[in-house]
C-alpha cells in the first residue's frame, strides 16, 4: 500500500499540491517558533561580565527558595536582593585582600541630549568596576569626593560640572575621566569613599583568597560565585533572565496559537482534498478495492505527504527562527545577545517538528480516511460529483463540545475575581472559534441566504449562481472559512481581550488616587529622590501621601478552585504608603475588615491570597526576609494592581514612584500648584493635576501579550492568507468545466468573473461574521465581568485588526479565484470532453 500511495503521490502532484504547500507551511511555523522558543529557554550567555576578573565574588542570595507542595523545589528571584551582612564582610576580609561593591541609583541629569542619562542608570566605587569591562579614554579615576566617571555616551569631558541624580537627592560632581561604553549597563564611576556615603549596604564582596577557605568563612550565609558562574553577577543578568522569561512566554502562547491554526489548516486541506477525489476513489472501489484499503491508502498518502511537507518546512523554520530571533532583538523583546543557535536543542526541535507534522497530516485526514472508505463504486460512473452531508456525529459532537467549553468560560468570567481573568477569558475565544470552524456547514446556507438575498430581485442570474455555488459546494466553502474565521476571530478577540485588561489595571490605579488634587511623579526618572519628597511635604495647605512599589512572597491559603492541593510560593506586587492616607488620599476596594487600622505589625492583601481578616500570615519582603503579620484587611482583586499594602517600614531602597497631594480645606489652589511646580523644578519631577494623570500599572503581561498577537498574527496572518489562497486555487482550477458549460450557456467572462469574485467575497465574508460573532462574545463575557468592579472600564473593541485582517482575507480571496477563473476562461470553451 505504501509503493501504491508513493506512485500516486509522484503521478498525481498536482492534487496534492495544497496539501503539501499547506503542510510545509504548517511545520515552517511551528519549527521558526519552536526554535526561537527553545532558544529563550537554553540560552544563558550574558557575555563579558562587569566583575569578569574579580577571582571570587561573594554576594547574598538572590533568590528565594523553599519546598514547593509536590515534593520539589522553588525558586523566586528577589526583587530586591539584600546586601552583605557585616559578619560575612568581616569574615571574608580576613582570609585575604578584598573589594567592596557597591550598587545604587545615580543617573546624570537630562541637560540636553548629550547629557540624558538612561533611567537605569547605576554607580559603583571604582575599585570594583575596574575589574571588568571599564577602560579610562581619557582624564583619570575618581579619587576623591565630589569626582565621577562617566560613560563615552555622555557626552561629558574631564572638568565639567555635571549633576548626578541620587536616591537623596541630585547633587553636584566634577567629571574626573572619561570610561570607554560597555554594553551591559550604563555606570557612573564614584570614589571609593564617595560611593560609601551614597550607599553604605555592600552588595557583593571581591576576594583575592583561597575559594575553599573563602568558602568556610561564608559558610552557607552567602553566594559564592567562581569560574562561569561570576557572569551571574553582572549586572544584566537578572534583566536578561527576566526578558528570557518574557519570550518564553510569548513565544509559548504564539506557538500554541501557530498550533491551533496549522491543524485546522491542515485538516480542512486534507478533507477538501480528498472530496476533491472522489471520483477517483470511487474507481478504486470499482475495481475490487475494500474500504479498508481505500482508507489505508490515503493513510499512507498523507504519511508520505506529512514526512516530506514537513522536512521542507524545517528547513524554511531553520532559516525563519534566526530571522525572528533577531526581529525581536532589535524590537527590545529580547537580550542583544539572544539568537539561535545549532545545537542539539535544534535537532531536538526540528525532529519534533517533523514528527508534529506529520501527525497533523495523519490526524487531518482521519475523517477523509472514513469519508475515503465510504466512497461507493457507483460514484465512478458520475458525471457530477454532489457532495454528500456535511456535517457527521463526530464533527457535530466535537463542535457541539467546543462551544459548551466556550460558553462556560465566558459564563465563568462574572464570577471569578479579575486577576483570574487573564488566564480564564482568553481561553473561550480559541474555544468559539473551534466550535464556530467545526460547525460552520450549519451557518453557511443561512447567512448566504441573508446576504444574497437584497439582490434576489436584480436582474441576471449572477446572485442566484452565488447562492448555489456556495451552498452546493459546502466542503469547499467550510475549507475556506474556517482559516479566516481563526485568523479574524483569534486575533481580534485576543487583541480586545489584552487591550480591557490593560485598562482595567489603569482604570483601578487611577480609582485608587482619584479623590487627591495632585499627583508629583517621576520626569525621565525610575522613582522620586528623597529630596522631592521632602520639598513637596513642606508645601503649606496640602495633605500629602507617598506610595512606594515593593514585593512580596508568600504561600497563599488553600482554594479548590485555584490551590485544590496546595498552594506553591508566589510573588505579589505590593506598595507602602502611611496609613494615615488611606480613606483620604488613598481609596482601597476593601471587602472585609478596616485598612485604617495597618500598622508595622500588619498587613492588607486581596482575595487572591485566601486569607481572612485577624489571620497571621508568613511573608517574605523584596530582600527575603521573613515575617509575620497580621491581616486587618481583605481587598477586591483587581486586573492588574498590587496585591498587598504595607507600612513605610517595609519600603526598602526602591524610590518612591509618587507622592499623592490633597489641597486642604481653605488652602489657594493655585498657590499650592505653583509651589508643588517650584518644589519638582530641578528634581526630575513634575506635579500633574489629577485629570491629567494616568496611572502607571505593572502592566508587562499584557504589553507581552499584545506583542506576541502582533508577532503571530503576522506569521498566521501570512499562513492563513497562503492557505486562502490554496484551497481556492484548488477549487478553481477544477471548475475549468464548469464554466466552460457557463460559457456555452451565453454567459459572458465578465458575468462569470463577477460571479467568482461573489463567491469569495460571500465565503470570506461568512468567516468574517462568524468571526464578529466571537469577538462579541468575548466582548459580552468581559462586559458581564467588569460589571463586578468598582471602576467604570469600557470594553477594548478590536476596531483596526479586525477590518486589517478582514481586508487581507478578501483581497488574498479575490486574487487566488479570479486569476484562475481568468487563465481558465482564456482556454476554448468547448473542451468538455477532457477528462479530469
């Protein structure tokens, strides 16, 4: 059976032509993903290292580990990594000769464009970060106070004054020297001595001794880091596991969207093939052929089919994962170092593919193996091939599946809290869209019906062919629709879904601060120094609250829904503001207990924490240490804000990213406004009135998300387009009989051009309001969602991708029938003996 499908394989080709491009294209994709995805995940190469000659480095842990509920271990990187105790310092000192690191906010002020500073600007003692990477081009080392070094970048030159921003406050210095750029960070270089009284925390510790007898002295209170393992103390090498993380995840859901839209490619190609043959099996069955082996040929087709498909497409995939590697370099997404590589992890992922692909073509003809088998020997001797139902048990109970799942997740949203939301509502699109592809044969004639139904009463019978074109030949029409229902409905509904959950994190930030006059933010700046803060609270007439963003850990309580066994150790965003501030300057959604009553002893978290009010709970701070404290109040979980509130106590060394302001009753409004300017002026600081301020959010899941749409709505965009094309190339290119019939007819080329394009424009247009109708549906779930907030958020309608995709499709459609019909129709128009 196999030689017998091979032949037919190398003597029918071109049958199998939409197959094989489908198939190619379908493991081209997915390989370009999975290499760039394995790539994200095996890559560990930060390059030179900023302490890359420093023998030893001792630094405290920088993450946090205990056992998780099933028997192994987690690890979460700190936020916020403590320094060295004194002890350990001490200890270490004595064993040999050291270095002291220090790391800490200086950042030059923007005086200009030469002298802008990065917001993630750092300084160091230049004892240290002459160990690796920094080279004087000109002037000298800082050696005293009120002496710096600067990067090449800066633009500065020994001897000029520039301003440095501190977390005290900016302060002035004397350009001493001139540091060649690096490429893994921007430093300002500082004195010893002058780094010390900036930052007296030591944050690692260099060491000239002996490793095993630096090793005792530490014993087990530090991090000892020789050999390969120093690049984990450069400087980028949290940002870049962070920015990894990052693109496995996008990558993880772009590749599980390529996914869902090469085997819905792949299998509709497969069926419409094979109907396309119909005939011909037909005659195989005439001829002493049993179902069974009329099955296990086209098993054997698609086999063969997938096995080759499939080797091309790893091989596009081989050259496609480089390229989008270094798109999303350039874009930011992605260390400038990250690329792919060959390595076994690239095998592994081409072998996968491979094996992926031609499972999606076994897979995707297992339904035309059945309707192969089923084919009648007295289907030969017609003329016409009719097409049989559509529609089977198999599809109907799968369809019917589909759209119960989706439904439910919908129903579901009202009820969950909105930190669930980003998990549970963008699960009911690509849910919708699988019920919608698998029972489309049902909407077909209905909405054919609708639509052609205003020009019923127009002359010619151009709209009346549409209609039955189009109905008649379901298989063909279900094969085009479906592509374009995943393309149009996937992207645009994960796209409004991404786009609300944005908002509602903006609008609850906003909520939270709305009852203030206004609010002193950052300028060009990562956090507010201590010296604004203090300038702005000396304004007289005004209340004033500094809210400062930290982390914390904990083991949330059990939850059947979400913890049925057990909860594992989970970072929250949280943030410190005087107590005194909250229910005046600070409004918190509070569902249980009273906010007003936090203390150094206490702490407010939400819902997602399953913890009650008066309970103790275990929390460990940005720096890992341990606490206890008590719960005095349960908030709301919102979409995107901070899980817990802490006293000021707990703030650490992160800058305060705001200082809220209320103009006390009696006081000038405009003379608390021109103070407010005068105190930010010269602090990298602006004071906004509340209207004007939009409130900043930790919103990188859904900035992930939206990028990862663009990324594969692009390659799917392009897939889809291929796949359009290809079916209806296929099914044009064989109706060259047809509309020779027409043509003798009467009917004119232009008629029957018109009549082609009517057809794809009424196929593309019946996945485009399928499509409509998930994005409403999802658009419906979230609204009955927001409902449940305390903030007036309006859903994200998907206005530009939606019509963007939706064009694409109908010009793509247009192209691929009405350029065969044209070629076709420029043949004589009396072959009608050819056989096929």
């Amino acid at each position: 059976m196999l030689n017998i499908a091979w032949y037919t394989l190398r003597s029918r080709l071109s049958a199998f032509t939409g197959t094989l491009i489908a198939l190619m294209l379908g493991a081209a994709l997915l390989s370009t993903m999975g290499l760039v995805l394995a790539a994200s995940i095996t890559s560990h190469e930060h390059g030179p290292g900023r302490l890359s000659k420093a023998p030893l480095i001792v630094r405290s842990e920088p993450d946090l580990s205990m056992p998780d509920p099933w028997g192994g271990t987690q690890s979460e990187p700190l936020k916020e990594p403590g320094g060295l105790p004194s002890a350990v310092v001490r200890d270490v000192s004595a064993v040999g000769r050291t270095a002291t690191d220090r790391t800490f906010y200086a950042q030059l002020e923007a005086g200009g464009a030469s002298r802008s500073g990065p917001s993630d600007q750092v300084g160091h003692p230049w004892a240290s970060a002459a160990l690796g990477g920094y080279r004087l081009v000109d002037g000298r080392a800082p050696s005293g106070p009120g002496q710096v070094a600067v990067p090449k970048k800066s633009g500065a030159s020994p001897g000029d004054q520039v301003t440095v921003l501190t977390a005290s406050g900016p302060h002035s210095f004397t350009v001493s020297g001139v540091t060649e750029d690096v490429s893994f960070e921007s430093a300002l270089l500082f004195s010893d001595a002058e780094a010390a009284a900036l930052s007296p925390r030591v944050d690692a510790l260099v060491s000239y001794g002996d490793e095993q007898k630096v090793r005792t002295a530490v014993a087990g209170r530090a991090q000892v880091l020789a050999g390969a393992d120093r690049t984990q103390a450069d400087p980028r090498a949290h940002a870049d596991e962070v920015a990894l993380v990052g693109v496995s995840t996008m990558l993880g859901m772009a590749t599980g969207v390529a996914a869902f839209v090469a085997a819905f490619v792949v299998g509709t190609t497969f069926a419409f093939s094979v109907a396309q043959r119909r005939r011909e099996l037909a005659v195989l069955r005439a001829t002493g052929a049993t179902p069974v082996q009329v099955g296990r040929l086209v098993l054997a087709e698609a086999a063969l089919v997938g096995a080759v498909a499939s080797a091309a497409g790893c091989l596009l995939g081989l050259a496609g994962g480089p390229v989008l590697a270094g798109r999303m370099s350039a874009w930011g997404l992605a260390p400038d170092w990250f690329q792919v590589r060959l390595g076994w992890s690239t095998v592994l992922v081409l072998v996968l593919a491979i094996l992926i692909g031609m499972l999606l073509a076994v897979l995707g003809s297992g339904v035309a193996v059945v309707r192969a088998g089923r084919v009648r020997p007295l289907e030969a001797l017609r003329e016409s091939v009719v097409e049989r139902r559509a529609m089977n048990v198999v599809r109907w109970l799968a369809g019917l599946a589909a759209l119960a799942v989706g439904v439910l997740l919908l129903l579901s949203t009202p009820l969950l809290p909105p930190a669930y939301w980003g998990d549970i509502t963008p699960m009911a699109a690509p849910a919708l869209i699988l019920a919608g592809a698998l029972l489309c044969p049902l909407a077909i004639p209905f909405v054919s019906r609708v639509t052609t139904a205003p020009f019923a009463m127009s002359r010619g019978a151009g709209p009346m062919l549409v209609r039955a074109n189009t109905v008649t030949a379901l298989r063909r029409t279900a094969a085009t629709v479906a592509p374009v229902l995943i393309t149009v409905g996937l992207f645009s509904a994960l796209w409004s879904t991404s786009g609300t959950l944005s908002e509602v994190a903006h609008s609850e930030a906003y909520e939270r601060v709305r009852s203030n006059d206004f609010v002193v933010t950052p300028d060009g700046t990562p956090g507010l120094s201590r010296a604004v803060v203090d300038k702005v609270r000396a304004v007289p007439g005004i209340e004033s609250a500094t809210t400062v963003p930290t982390g914390v850990y904990t083991i949330p309580g059990r939850n059947l829904l979400v913890f049925p066994a057990g909860a594992p150790l989970l970072p929250y965003d949280a943030f410190t503001v005087d107590p005194k501030a909250i229910g005046s300057l600070l409004t918190l959604p509070v569902e249980h207990g009273d906010a007003r009553r936090l203390d150094d002893n206490s702490i407010v978290v939400d819902e997602t924490w399953n913890r009650h009010v008066g309970e103790a709970v275990t929390v460990w701070l940005a720096d890992g240490t341990k606490k206890r404290l008590k719960v005095v109040a349960v908030t709301k979980a919102s979409a995107g804000g901070s899980a817990a509130v802490l006293t000021p106590k707990y703030a650490g060394r992160a800058l305060p990213d705001a200082v809220h302001v209320k103009v006390a009753a009696g006081a000038d409004r405009d003379a608390v406004q021109r103070d407010l300017a005068a105190a930010a002026r010269g602090m990298s600081a602006r004071a906004v009135p509340i209207t004007e301020y939009r409130a900043t959010v930790n919103d990188t899941v859904n900035q992930q998300t939206r990028m990862a749409l663009v990324i594969v709505g692009g390659i799917a965009m392009l897939y889809t387009g291929v796949a359009v094309a290809n079916t209806l190339t296929m099914s044009t290119g064989q109706r060259a009989r047809e509309l020779a019939v027409l043509r003798l007819g009467g009917a004119t080329p232009g008629q029957l051009l018109r009549m082609i394009a009517g057809e794809s424009l009424l196929v593309v247009g019946t996945g485009v309001l399928m499509a409509a109708v998930v994005v409403g549906l999802n658009a419906a779930g979230l609204w009955a969602g927001l409902q449940q907030l305390v903030v007036s958020t309006r859903v994200t309608l998907p206005g530009l991708p939606f019509a963007l995709t939706a064009g694409v499709c109908a010009v793509v459609a247009l192209l691929a029938t009405v350029l065969p019909a044209w070629v076709a129709l420029r043949t004589p128009a009396v072959r009608l003996t050819t056989t096929e």
